[in-house]
C-alpha cells in the first residue's frame, strides 16, 4: 500500500529513466540476457503516448468520427494509445 507521501508526490521521469539504464548496465555486466520484447514493449508505449493522439486525431479525421465522440476519444487517449504501441512492440 501506497503511503500519503508516495500518492501526493509526482513521480519523478528522470530517476525512473535512471533506474532503467542502471539496471539494464548490471544486466549487461553479469552477461545476463536482455528480453528485447520488453525493450520493444517501452519503446512502443512511449511513442504511442507521445505520437498516438495525433495519429489518432487524423484516422478520426480520416474516417469522418467525431474527435469528441466515445470512439474519437477512445482513438485520441494517450493510455490506449501507449498500451497499443507497448502491445505492438512486445510482439515484434
């Protein structure tokens, strides 16, 4: 369970990247073997956050749906956006 403190402090993007690489560093120094799916799977969520909204504003608009509609919004959201890019490199 999460304290108060945890909850009402933001999480910090440049220690968790840090925390990332320090990992994948020990990996590589105790020749274990990095799953690349799981590489695939961060680098697809963070471009589908960070490109899915467009993306899916111009299929929405491409399509003729209304960007505000259930299906616009749904097509438009970061989150469903990063999952389906984190699905889509996981399986490549």
């Amino acid at each position: 369970m999460k304290t108060m403190e945890e909850i009402a402090n933001p999480i910090n993007e440049d220690l968790t990247y840090d925390n990332i690489i320090q990992k994948l560093n020990e990996a590589k120094e105790n020749n274990v073997p990095i799953d690349e799916g799981i590489l695939g799977a961060i680098g697809g969520a963070v471009l589908g956050a960070a490109i899915g909204p467009k993306l899916g504003a111009a299929i929405c608009k491409a399509l003729g749906v209304d960007q505000k509609g259930t299906f616009g919004s749904l097509l438009t959201s970061k989150l469903v956006m990063g999952s389906i890019g984190a699905t889509m490199g996981w399986k490549m």
